[in-house]
C-alpha cells in the first residue's frame, strides 16, 4: 500500500461521511477509521457500506480515551509507505491526492512533507483563521528557510510522513484528551533527516464552537499546561530553547480557567527550568520583577 489514511473519530457521523467522500476511490490508497467508543456497530457498518469503494478498515476502541489513542490503533494497523492524518470533520481539498501522489514521488529522502492548510467556518460557511498560523510557517520556511515550521507545527494534518520515520524512532501520540498531537508534531520534525515544505493546499481543518481545541475547562487546562512542559524540556535537551512556548502565552492560554494559584504555579515553573519567558522585548521588564517575587531558593 502507498497510502494510509489514519481518522479518529468521535460523534459525528456527517463529518466523517463528509470527510470519506474527499478521498478518492484508488487502490494504493487504504482509510483506517478509529471510532473512540461513540456510535454502534451498526452505525460504522453502515459507513462501511456506504464508503465501500474505498479500501477502508473500521476499528472502534473499547472504551473512550481520546484521539490520540485512536490514532495510535490507526499506526498499527496502517500498512502504507506514506501516513496521512485527518479530523473527521475536515476534508481533503479537490485534487489533494494527485497532488500528493506528485510531491511524494519528487521529494528524494525527504521523510517529512509540509503542505499549507485552509480553514473553514462552520457556522458562517466562510473561511476561518485556523490555518492562518501554519500557512505563515509554510511561508517562512519558503522565503527564509526559517526552521520553525520543524517544532511549531503542533497539528498532523496538511502534512505526509513517511512511515520509516515514525518506526525508526517509536514515536506515537500521547494518549490525552487533549494535546495529543503536539509531542509527535514536535518529534517528527525534529527526526525528519530531511523535509519538504509547499504552498499547495491539500486540507481543509474545520473551526467550530465547542471543540476541544475552542474548549477552555480546567482538566483541560491542566492537561495542556503538562503537554507543554514536556514540549519545553524537550526543545531545552535538544538546543532549541528559542522554540518554546513562553511563559506570557503559557499565562494566556491556561491562567484563566484555574485562577491565581495555577498563574502561580505555571510562573514558579517556567523560573525554575530557565524556560523561555517571552518573545516580546517590552515584557522584560515585567519579567524581571517576576523573578524577584518569585525567587527560587
């Protein structure tokens, strides 16, 4: 098999119809959908039978525990030379195959292909802002060969592996409700012993209201603040501290739905691992009084 197709799904069976329908019916392309324990059997059989042009294989896991974990089950079963992730409630742009199928076959060693994404919103019908920030990196990595796209590319999809990458180095999603695939973003690229970088889009990522990216609770909050230290520690082991998430985003992103305290415990935390503070000259000195309150004995 070429290709691999890897879904996790999670209540919504019009996404993923959706979604199958984007992808063409080829024989060197198979689909593996992973269903996270939230519809009967018979709802997947009946995807199965309306999909069954496609090669697919329809797994379910036993009980619900993320995508990550579903999309773990979808690497062991994948039996293709390139690795293809997608949400189930995205889809593949027209022509996104063929334009894969021309890039794979161009790039050489390249173990690693980044494509710029497109968004759409769901309840307006019109494009969202999602894929702005990955679009950027795509096109800094064109015009300055800027190395972020490697660390800061958090999603998996709108990109290909290739499948010796991911086995020569064990790498697999962490099995969190949410952040999952942030460590496996961050260990691919920085694996990949070469990448290849294009402006063509290929996928189109779905914003929503009430997603878990959308969704602020504080289990979730705790759980990202915990992906990001071990996103932080592994940039400092490998020289590439310039890459981490600083504290003043750290701050905004999580500071809120825990209060004070967590603030609290996110600023000792970021102080006591030297992590990057800011990416903003004018917080420095804000910075430094926080080292003062905060002084680590």
């Amino acid at each position: 098999m070429k290709y691999s197709v890897i879904i996790p799904h999670f209540k919504d069976l019009a996404g993923l119809n959706r979604l199958l329908s984007s992808i063409p019916t080829v024989p060197d392309i198979e689909c593996i959908v992973v269903d996270d324990h939230s519809c009967s059997r018979q709802e997947l059989a009946d995807i199965a039978q309306q999909h069954a042009a496609l090669t697919l294989h329809i797994e379910q896991l036993p009980s619900n525990s993320g995508a990550g974990s579903a999309r773990n089950m979808g690497l062991q079963i994948a039996t293709g030379e390139w690795l293809i992730f997608a949400d189930s409630d995205d889809q593949f742009l027209a022509g996104a195959f063929d334009t894969i199928r021309q890039k794979t076959a161009r790039v050489g060693g390249s173990e690693l292909l980044f494509f710029s994404p497109d968004s759409l919103n769901a309840e307006t019908g019109r494009q969202g802002h999602r894929h702005r920030i990955y679009t950027n990196m795509v096109e800094q990595y064109l015009r300055h060969s800027n190395q972020r796209i490697r660390y800061c590319f958090h999603v998996p999809w709108s990109k290909v592996f290739r499948r010796t990458l991911i086995d020569r180095h064990s790498i697999s999603f962490d099995e969190t409700k949410v952040s999952n695939d942030v460590m496996f973003s961050l260990k691919t690229g920085y694996h990949a012993k070469q990448i290849a970088v294009f402006e063509d889009k290929i996928y189109s990522v779905t914003e929503r209201t009430g997603s878990l990216t959308k969704t602020i609770s504080p289990e979730n909050a705790r759980q990202r603040f915990k992906v990001t230290c071990d996103f932080n520690c592994f940039l400092s082991k490998i020289g590439k501290r310039s890459f981490q998430i600083p504290l003043t985003r750290a701050l905004s992103l999580y500071g809120e739905p825990l209060g004070s305290e967590f603030k609290l415990e996110v600023i000792r935390c970021y102080l006591r691992n030297g992590w990057k503070l800011t990416r903003f000259p004018g917080f420095l000195s804000v910075i430094m009084k926080l080292k003062k309150i905060f002084s680590l004995k």
